[in-house]
C-alpha cells in the first residue's frame, strides 16, 4: 500500500450515508427563482433552498424507520427545511383538536419537549407565515433557543396572515448564534417593533443577509433605530428593504464596512428638519439598487472617485433633463485602471408623468452625456429605459 493510499481518511458508514443521501436531496429539480429566493442565493453556501420533493420525502421516511444506522441521517434531511411550524405542532396535538378551535390547545407535556427538540435542533431553513405556525406560537410558553441550528429565518407577522403580534418573546427562541439569512415582514406600525430591531444584533451576530419588509407605517424614529441596528451588524453583506426610507438612512448604512449589497428605495418627501445631505463614499458596495423619486438625490451623494460598483441599478421616478443623467455618469467616472463597474441599468417607472408635452419638449442623450463612462473599462451591460427620451440617430 502506498503512503498515499495509506493517508486518505476513510469514511465511516454513517458518513457514507450522508453523502448518499446528499446526493439524493441535491437531485431534486431547483424551482424557478423568485423574490424569496433569490435574496437567500447572495453570499450563502450550503444553506438548503430546495425542499425535497413528496417522492424524496416519502424516501427519507423510510429510510429512517429502516434500521438505527439510517434514523439519524435520513431525519437530519427530513428535517432541515420545514415551510411551518405545523411538523412539531402534531408532535404533541392532534389535527382534529387544531382545526375543532372549541378549546384552547395543551402545552406540550415533558415527554413531548424531548420529541420536540429532538426535531427541532435538526431545521435549518423555516418559515414562519400560516395560522398553524401561530398555534405552535402560542401553546408553546418557551424562552430559550429552541433552534440551535437555524440558518434561514423567514418571519411574516402580516395581520391577516398570522393573528398574532410580532412579540420578542415568541421571535426569540429563532435567533441564535448560527442564524445567516434573516427575512422578517411586519408592520411598521407595530409598537414591539422598535424593540425587536434592537436585539437583533446582539442576538443574530452572524447574518450576513438580511431582508425587512416593513408594509408601510415608516416614521423617522422607526427609521433611525432602523439604521442604528444595521450598522451594529458585524458580518452583514447585503441588504434588501422593503420600504421607502429617508436619504439620512442611506448615508448612515452606506458607513458600514461589509455591506456589499443593498436595495432599498428613498423617500419622495425629507423631512424639512434634515440637513443638506453630504457626499458619501460607497467603496464597500458592490451592488446597488435603489429606487429614487428624484435623480438629483443619488446625484448629490455620490462622492466621485470613490466608487467600487460591480452593479447599479436605479429606478427613477422622474426624469426631466438630460442634463441630470450625464451629472450622474460624471460622478461615477473613476480612473480607468480603478474602475469595477460592469452592469448599469437606468429605468424611468412613470415616464408619463415626467413630461405631458413629451413629443414636443424631447431631450437628447448625445455622445457627450455618455462620454463619463467611457473610463469604465469593465462595463459589460448598459441598459437605459427613459420612456420616450430620444437617441441621437448617428
């Protein structure tokens, strides 16, 4: 035997199975991306996105009935990725007693706390969005981290889809140490909401993606807490928010020194106590979308020179002048040999509002508006949708 065959570490039968059974989850055909997907795709390996399908289900059950060297592998995928709280529910209730709602549920006995958590500490991925997810919720007076090994947390407290209140003590036994991808929708209006934004980053340490749908109800104490809690973050790399924040929140995250992604839209409105917002630097970013009701707001922040953009992505409002495209072009000119920028799309979403007479008053995007971009030596892919803005024809 040679001394590298001899050196090769040997698996175990139990590994041998999880790599097996690896190879049969990963067989599962990938759905479609979508809106909830693809946030979760951004800087985050292994994390289950898929879900097995029934045919793969119905296989890990069996397998793990089979015999004992099987049970703890063919559970760990079984369990991994629940899109409910309904699994452990029927770990101590019945369906009949859930859906008959003639008397309040019993809390789950001592014998049913250790089927419980012999489940629980195996999911990877939850959501948490159904009535049944609520029931589990609310029979269920715990404390402490019920889910050591969470990585993918997907909280809707929309009224009409959860009848309870987003609450710190129902949320908190999901945060924990491993968590990575973080997606929470809730009101914005919701007085637990200020509190809830204030643990998360001594709860949630490592997430490194984060996503708030805030429905409304923004306010510029929520706002400023908001950016407070972003900031305190240490490993987060991208950011998508659902809501229409204020410019000071975009200065205020822009400081920190890993986010690399973030997609939000600014306030049409500032407040008038504001100050004149000054130029930051965006060199950590490397993807940024942002829907702008004036082009002017991003115009006046971007500190030229010192961007380091892969991807730009803005969703305008209003576009009157030709003249405010090419000041945007020039404060994104940088020396050719520092240039990242390879994707830029501009789309106008109500060109019909910005010009009534547009076929009378049309402005020119000449060679000279584009000119500013000509030191991105790495632009790939340039994509301008102004409505009925006019090319030159040579």
């Amino acid at each position: 035997m040679s001394s590298e065959t001899g050196s090769r570490n040997h698996l175990l039968i139990e590994e041998l199975f999880y790599a097996v059974l690896h190879c049969l989850v990963d067989a599962t055909p990938e759905p479609s991306p979508n809106g909830v997907d693809v946030p979760y795709r951004l800087g985050t390996k292994n994390i289950p996105i898929r879900a097995p399908d029934p045919d793969t289900r119905r296989a890990l059950a069996a397998l793990a009935r089979t015999c004992r060297a099987f049970t703890c592998p063919a559970l760990d995928f079984l369990w991994r990725r629940l899109d409910s709280l309904g699994p452990l529910l029927w770990c101590f209730t019945s369906r009949e007693a859930v859906y008959a709602r003639r008397q309040r549920l019993r809390p789950p006995s001592p014998v049913d706390w250790d089927v419980i958590k012999r489940y629980a500490c195996r999911i990877h991925y939850l959501e948490v969005h159904d009535a049944l997810s609520s029931y589990f919720l609310g029979c269920v007076p715990f404390e402490t981290n019920l889910f050591p090994n969470l990585k993918v947390l997907k909280w809707n407290a929309q009224p009409n889809i959860i009848p309870i209140p987003i609450d710190i003590k129902l949320i908190q036994p999901f945060f924990g140490p491993t968590l990575i991808v973080l997606d929470v929708t809730v009101c914005g209006r919701d007085l637990a909401l200020p509190s809830f934004l204030k643990v998360l980053p001594s709860r949630c340490p490592a997430v490194t993606t984060a996503r708030f749908d805030f429905m409304g109800g923004e306010n510029l104490a929520l706002m400023d807490i908001f950016s407070r809690a972003i900031c305190s973050f240490k490993n987060l790399k991208s950011l998508i928010v659902k809501a229409f924040v204020y410019t000071r929140v975009l200065q205020d995250v822009a400081r920190s020194t890993q986010l690399q992604e973030l997609c939000l839209s600014l306030q049409c409105r500032q407040p008038q106590d504001l100050s004149k917002p000054s130029e930051i630097s965006l060199r950590n970013l490397r993807r940024l979308v942002l829907g702008v009701p004036d082009l002017r707001q991003i115009t006046e922040l971007l500190r030229p020179g010192h961007q380091s953009f892969c991807g730009l992505m803005l969703r305008l409002l209003r576009v009157e002048f030709a003249t405010l495209i090419g000041s945007l072009f020039t404060r994104l000119t940088m020396h050719p040999q520092k240039s990242t920028l390879n994707v830029l799309h501009l789309r106008s979403t109500r060109p019909h509002f910005d010009l009534l007479n547009i076929d009378q008053l049309p402005f020119i995007l000449s060679f000279d508006t584009f000119r500013p971009l000509t030191c991105h030596i790495h632009l790939r892919e340039l994509v301008i949708k102004l409505g009925k803005s006019h090319l030159p024809q040579r």
